[in-house]
C-alpha cells in the first residue's frame, strides 16, 4: 500500500484564514503564511489553498498571497478558487503553486480540465467538488457550495478523469466542520470507481477520523483544516498514531 497523505488545508478570504461550519459560520483562524511554514515543519505531507470566495465574488485568487506562502514551505502545494482560464494556472504556477485545484468553473466549462491536462499535464490538475446528499443522491455545488447543478457525484468524477484530472478532492458538505467523521462510503465508492487519488476532506475531528477515511473510506489522502488551525490535533502525534493503526505513512 502507498504511504497515505495528511493535508492541512487554508480556506483564504479577504487574504486570513478562516473556517465554518457546512460552508457557513466562518470564524478566523490565523495567518496564513505562518500556519503554511509551522505545517510544513510538522511533517504535512502536501498543503491546499482555497479561496472559497474568489468563484462567488468573479474574480482572481490572491497571487502575492500564494508566493508569499510558497517561499516559506518545502512541500507541494494545491491553490485552487477563481481559476477560470489557462493564464490563471500559468499565474499560480510562476507564483510557486505545484498544482491548481479547479471546481466550480469545471463544472461550468468541463473542457478546462482538458485544456489544463493537456498543457500543464494531468498531475497538476486536481478537481474538487463540493457535494451534497439529496433525495436525487450526491449533487455537486459550485461557488463554494452555494448553487446546486444537475452534476451528480460519481459520473460527473468519472468524465473529469477521463478528461484528464490527475486527481479529485472530495468534500462532503454534509460533513465539513462537523467534526463526526468523514463521508466513507461514499469515499469507498469514489475510490473503487475511479483510477485517480481521492482526497477526503470535510468532518475531521479525532485521529480515528482519519484512521476510517483510509482503512474504510479507501482515501489516498485526507485533507482537515480546523483540528490542525486550532491546535486540536498535531500532525506528528496524527502521522504516529496513524502508523500504530496500520496505515502506512511518511514520517
């Protein structure tokens, strides 16, 4: 089995990292720059940046914001909101990002995974999906889970692998900030269906979450923001546990 992934995540808005509760609710959680370098000393094995609100307010993710962060980490790094456009990758990735996270303009322009696949190569695309469970199943969300699309869950992950996406981050909105544990059968099922990593993300609030996103929910990485932010849990004590319960990891 490959050594499994603990990515602490910044959700970015107005330039400080905050962190809500079912996308709602969003409190402060500290600055950015200085949780990117004490993550990256702990041992995180990648770190994501989301501007959850550069999609919803039409414009562009913070590029000094992402330089700043990347001149102080030595992992790799995933910055995803408000990339509409090939320039918006070329921007990221002069900035120092390794990969872009695309979401609510995939589910718009599904052909921009293409394009970013086929100029970029598929490891520095990854698509994330806000996704719901409704009456009609798993429904994906876009502008930062604020409007639902006709996008279903699993076909909608199918068509961006098969488009080109080097990788899908999936986050139950059900879940996110919750703090009960991540969505593992769907996780399971996402895993099983698609040849790409899945990324778990959204209900993180003990080490055994993480323990049952890999052992059951078959996750190849798992992603939390505020248990990390707030001092809940530390990524080392997380990585050693992790490895007591089997689960093979980079120390």
């Amino acid at each position: 089995m490959l050594a499994k992934r603990i990515i602490p995540c910044l959700d970015i808005k107005d330039g400080q990292t905050v962190k809500g509760t079912n996308f709602v609710n969003l409190r402060q959680a500290g600055d950015p720059v200085e949780l990117a370098r004490i993550y990256s000393e702990q041992g995180a094995d990648e770190l994501v940046f989301l501007d959850i609100t550069a999609s919803f307010e039409g414009r562009k993710t913070f590029t000094d914001l992402v330089r700043r962060i990347a001149e102080n980490i030595s992992i790799p790094f995933t910055v995803g909101g408000g990339i509409h456009e090939l320039g918006d990758v070329d921007r990221l990735l002069e900035a120092g990002a390794d990969k872009v996270s695309v979401n609510s303009a995939a589910i718009r322009h599904p052909e921009l995974i293409d394009e970013i696949a086929g100029h970029f190569g598929s490891q520095v695309c990854v698509l994330a999906v806000d996704a719901r469970q409704t009456a009609d199943g798993w429904r994906c969300y876009l502008n930062g889970g604020r409007v639902e699309t006709d996008k279903e869950l699993f076909s909608w992950t199918r068509e961006a692998q098969e488009r080109g996406a080097g990788e899908v981050l999936f986050t139950s909105m059900d879940h996110d900030g919750v703090k009960t544990g991540y969505a593992n059968e769907a996780l399971a099922a996402l895993s099983d269906g698609l040849s790409i990593p899945v990324i778990a993300s959204g209900g993180a609030g003990r080490m055994e979450h993480f323990r049952d996103a890999f052992l059951v929910g078959k996750a190849d990485a798992a992603l939390a923001a505020s248990v990390f932010h707030f001092g809940e849990i530390k990524i080392p004590d997380l990585k050693s546990y992790l490895c007591g319960q089997g689960v093979p990891m980079r120390i």
